[in-house]
C-alpha cells in the first residue's frame, strides 16, 4: 500500500546550484568519488573527487584529491588542480584563500596567485580577526596586515574590545590596539560577550569583570553555560554537581544534578538526576516527568518567553507556503494563520525552503508531502527521502535514485549518496 508523509528530524540541508546556463548541478558519489549531476541523474562533472563543497551562488566550487584542495569552475567545467593543504570556499568570484607550502595566499579563478602572506593560521572575525605566524600568534586587519605583532601563545577573538592572549603559559587580556588590559594570571580564559567573563584561577572558574575583578569568587568546577536570552543564570559545577546561579552569584538552583545539557539562548534545561531526564526551566520548576529516556526538549519550547515559536512559524509558513510543526510527539503543517492544514500525524517532517516537496516520515515509512495538492506519499520500500529543487530522490537497496511523484524511478538507484553528503570517501 502507498500513502504519503514528512520530515523535520532529517532536515537535510538541500545544498544546490543553478549555474549561468540555468541547469541545476547536484552533488552525488559514486564507488567512492563524487561530482556533479543534473536533474535527469547524468553526470555534469564526472565523479573524479574524494570531496565536493557546498554549493551556493559562487562558479567555484572547492573539491579535494589525494589530501589536497581545489577547484572547479561549473561555467566552463576548469578544474583548478587540487594543490593546496586548506582552502576557503569562493564568497565570490574574484578571490579566495588558500594554503600552500604551510602559508595562505590570495588566489584568482584561474589559480593564479594575488597575494601571498605570511599567515600560518587564521581564525575570521569582524573588525580585527586573530592569525599565526612563525608560532605566534597577533591579529590582521581586512587586508591581511598584522595591526597587533604575532607574539602569543594563545588568542582569542575580540569582544566587548577585549581578547584574551596567552603569555608565559598565563592568560590575560589586550585591547583593540595591543595594549595589556588584564595582566595575564588565569590558567583557563573566557570572551566578553558581556562586561564580564569567566576564567579560571587556581583551579577554579569564576568571573571577572572588565578592569579584571572578580564579581563571583573562583570556587566553581566547571562553568557549563547559561540559559535564557540575557544569561540570567549560569550553569555551574560544586562538589560535583551541576546547579544554576544568577550574574551576582546567587544560588538559583542548588547543585544537585548529575549532568546538564542546554538549549543556546532557551530558559530551558535537560538535566540527570538518580539516572533519570528531566527538563526543568532556569527557576529549576520541574516541566516533564523523571524518564529513562531522555525526553525532547522542543516540546516545551513553546514555553520560552524569550522566543515566540508560534510567530516564527507562522511566518516562516508565509514565506514558503506551509510550515512543519510539532504537537508532543507528531508532526503537522501550518499555514500562516496557525491553522493546522495537515493534522500532525506524520513522525517526523521537513520545512519547504524553496521546494513543493517535504520530506516526511510515515508510520515508520519514508515518503514525501506536497504542499501544493496537499497530499502525501510513502512507499515502505524507500529507505531514504532527499529533496532538491523539486527532484525526488529515493533510496533503496543502500543506493540513491530518483523517482516521479507517484514513486517510480525515472533513474535507478546507482548512487551512493545525492545532496546532502560531502565526503565521497566515506561511503
């Protein structure tokens, strides 16, 4: 029997590419090495690479050989011979970086070399970004200009206008122009995202503030994380258990869990405790009962002050159509009212993006929902659902294919893997 269904748990990122000739090239392996396909399964660049980039609106592609990194240009099919031990992906046309002889570089779309640097490591950030040379470390400007020497050990990035540095095996902290702002004394540094940061001083975590006083004493194991929008409590470890406390040190929940694990951003935890999951919200209120299993944690996002999830998905119905939802354990589409238009029955479910199609899984069964005739379909031959660009392809036997609307495959299943797979080599 056939039907139809969704998929949020897969949310395979449809990484495609519409090249100048408007034909849409698709990333897919096969015995080991990937290329390019189009829409009818044929081969565009041959599969001839153990890795393949990400496909976004750059003609150049990065692809890796034997260890090393290239390109391939999709207007005209040039291959720019895999040389380099590491490179950027193309942001644009014109330039990109890449790493060659232990040293980055500036290179055009043919190869050709703009610039070469003497930068060792580099880690981008806005404004000043951190990079190595000769061992050390100091910070470039946009130009690849050291503005601050190389002459740590360690660095991190800027925020609030300060970096932590590593100097004689201790961490301080230095401004925008290189100028010591926190003499180096912690064995283990924080950033500044606020006017405070966490460090660690003789063996314990506490934290600082900018002038490099300590607002809350070190005496802490481990500081985990922090929850809600504003950080309003922070995830800390005491004589080996986990508790939350506020920004001037207040105990909110006293440590008393085995093990916490956190949503960025969210007022909600899942924590252990006597070997169960429960999910409690930052004040320690007890949201889900103790479960061997551990529970699912967006169920009861919904209850997040600091987000409004039903806004989102109404707008993110608005803007594709429809918008997979979950209700405690199934899975429905929206449309931008709230109006539930598919009742949530299917187990798991995928948003639309640019596509007509969803992924969804049925019943334990995978298939594909149509936004457009809202009606749904599953074969419990399919081992697998990947769509991009409106192109259905189905697994089945381990190997990738693609079918029609109604389930047939218009191409065989022959691939090892299609879109959402960028190491060859492992399959």
């Amino acid at each position: 029997m056939k039907t139809k269904f969704l998929l949020l748990a897969l949310l395979i990122a449809s990484a495609n590419f519409s090249a100048a000739q408007d034909s849409i090239l698709i990333p897919a392996g096969i015995d080991g090495k990937c290329g390019l396909i189009d829409q009818n399964g044929n081969w565009i660049i041959n599969p001839q690479f153990d890795e393949i980039g990400e496909l976004f609106w750059s003609e150049m592609v990065r692809v890796k050989s034997n260890d090393k990194y290239g390109y391939v240009n999709l207007s005209d099919k040039t291959i720019i011979t895999p040389q380099y031990e590491d490179a950027e992906n193309f942001d644009d046309d014109s330039t990109v970086l890449v790493k060659l002889n232990g040293k980055w570089r500036l290179i055009d779309k043919t190869g050709k070399t703009v610039r070469e640097t003497q930068i060792e490591e580099l880690d981008f950030s806005y404004g000043i970004s951190k990079a190595k040379s000769n061992g050390k470390w100091g910070y470039i400007d946009t130009n690849y200009n050291f503005v601050i020497e190389p002459q740590y050990e360690d660095a991190g990035s800027f925020y609030n206008g300060l970096a932590y540095v590593k100097t004689n095996g201790k961490y301080g902290y230095i401004d925008t122009l290189g100028k010591i702002a926190i003499e180096p004394q912690f064995e283990a540094p924080g950033d500044f995202p606020y006017n405070w940061a966490a460090v660690k001083y003789n063996g314990k975590f506490g934290f600082i503030n900018k002038e490099g006083e300590f607002i809350i004493e070190p005496k802490y194991e481990e500081i985990k994380g922090f929850l809600g929008k504003d950080s309003s409590a922070i995830i800390v470890k005491l004589n080996g258990k986990y508790g939350f406390i506020d920004k001037t040190g207040k105990t909110i929940v006293e440590p008393q869990y085995d093990e916490v694990d956190h949503y960025l951003w969210s007022d909600i935890a899942r924590v252990t405790l006597n070997n169960k999951y429960i999910v409690i919200d930052k004040t320690g209120k007890q949201l889900s009962k103790p479960s061997e299993f551990p529970p699912y944690m967006d169920v009861y996002s919904d209850d997040d002050d600091d987000i409004d999830i039903d806004k989102i998905n109404k707008q993110s119905a608005a803007i594709h159509g429809l918008c997979a939802v979950r209700k405690k354990d199934k899975f429905g589409y929206i449309d931008s009212t709230g109006k539930f238009v598919v009742k949530p029955i299917f187990d798991s479910a995928s948003h639309f993006l640019s596509n007509d199609y969803a992924q969804i899984i049925y019943k334990g069964k995978h298939g594909w929902f149509n936004k457009k005739t809202l009606t749904y379909f599953y074969d419990p031959k399919f081992e697998g659902i990947v769509i991009s660009h409106n192109i259905i392809f189905a697994k089945q036997g381990g190997k990738w294919g693609i079918v029609d609307e109604n389930g047939k495959f218009t191409v065989e299943p022959k691939f090892n893997w299609v879109v959402d797979k960028l190491l060859c080599s492992y399959f």
